[in-house]
C-alpha cells in the first residue's frame, strides 16, 4: 500500500484564485502584517530548486524609511504605486548560495560543486533558481488572499547598493503586495495558444 494517497487536481475556485482570474494589480489598500509574510515565507521555501540551493533573498519593503531608500531607485512609471503599496518585495539572489548547501543539502558535499565556478557561472544558476522562488512567492501570496504587482522598471544597482552593499546578493525584480483595487488593472491581455507555445513529441 503507498504510504500517501496521490494529490488530487485543486478545485476551481482556487485555480481561479492563482491563476485564472488573478491579476497584476496596480494599486492596493489593507494592510500587509508580518505574521503574514512569514507564512508567505514558509510556503515559498518549500519551492524545489536544484540541490535545494534556495538561492533566493527577500526584503520585504514596508517602513517609511525603507520605502525612502527604494525610492530613487524606481523608475517614473513605478514610484507612486510602489510608494503607496503597503509592502513592496525585493526578490534578490544570493551569488554566494553554496555556502548554505552543508545544512541545505546535507546527504553529500554539493558545496565543492558550485565553489570553483566563475561568477557567470553562479549568476546563471542563482538567477534561474532565485526567479522560480520568486515565481513561488506570487502564487503564495495568492494562495494566503494577497493580491500582486510584480514589476521590473527599476535601477537594479541602486537598489543593491541600498539593501545589499558589501554582499554578493543582487537584485531581481520587485513585487508589490496588498489587497488590490479592481479599478488599478487593465484589461487581460491575450496569451500564447498551445500550439504557439508548445508541442508534443
């Protein structure tokens, strides 16, 4: 007998929740209280990525002095609604991972497989697999009733130098969280069909 039964397709409403009738908001109301972002947190974490290297570093932007120091960064068309949300998320990625790797992925010495490589070599590892956290968190987020605004449009290397001077975690993108405001979205865009996107073999 398996010892757990297969996971059964989610009803749905929750596929409508995370992906069908979610959207990309542009403004937000409420609140975001940090007991939430740590049961954020404890979703994403458990995101797969390769060797369990969890790559990816948050800063979860919600003081007025953080917000002043994102600020700058930002390009024209993002400062107001990032300014106004109640929590702005910094999705970063941690060049130096590997030094995790001895608790995160204890069974063998992944550690030796990524500490001789270039930087390049690592960006291209840290960046992928910080992209999927990052991805995680907007489908968490949904999944615990936030809404989402995930943006570029900024100047990555003031935002590092803002958050992360004097370490080797750099910046990816921003994702803005609260309860969104149905008049802040466009109308949805349309999407690539199967066969434009995909194919069997």
């Amino acid at each position: 007998m398996p010892d757990s039964i297969a996971p059964s397709a989610l009803a749905a409403p929750a596929l409508d929740q995370l992906f069908l009738q979610a959207r990309t908001y542009n403004a937000f109301d409420g609140e975001v209280g940090d007991a939430q972002l740590h049961r954020l947190y404890d979703l994403v974490k458990f995101g797969p990525t390769t060797a369990n290297t969890c790559p990816a570093r948050f800063v979860f932007v919600k003081s007025a002095a953080a917000k002043a120091r994102l600020g700058p960064a930002l390009d024209e068309g993002n400062y107001r609604k990032t300014m106004a949300a109640p929590c702005t998320v910094i999705v970063a990625y941690d060049l130096s991972f590997y030094e995790k790797t001895p608790v995160l992925f204890p069974h063998t010495d992944a550690k030796g497989w990524f500490d001789t490589k270039s930087d390049a070599e690592l960006t291209t590892i840290a960046l992928r697999n910080g992209s999927l956290q990052g991805a995680y968190l907007l489908l968490a987020a949904r999944a615990l009733g936030l809404d989402c605004g995930p943006m570029s449009g900024f100047d990555n290397a003031m935002v590092d130098e803002a958050f992360f001077a004097g370490t080797r975690i750099r910046s990816n993108f921003l994702v803005n969280l609260g309860h969104g405001d149905r008049a802040s979205i466009f109308p949805r865009s349309p999407r690539l069909g199967f066969d434009e996107a995909c194919r069997i073999e």
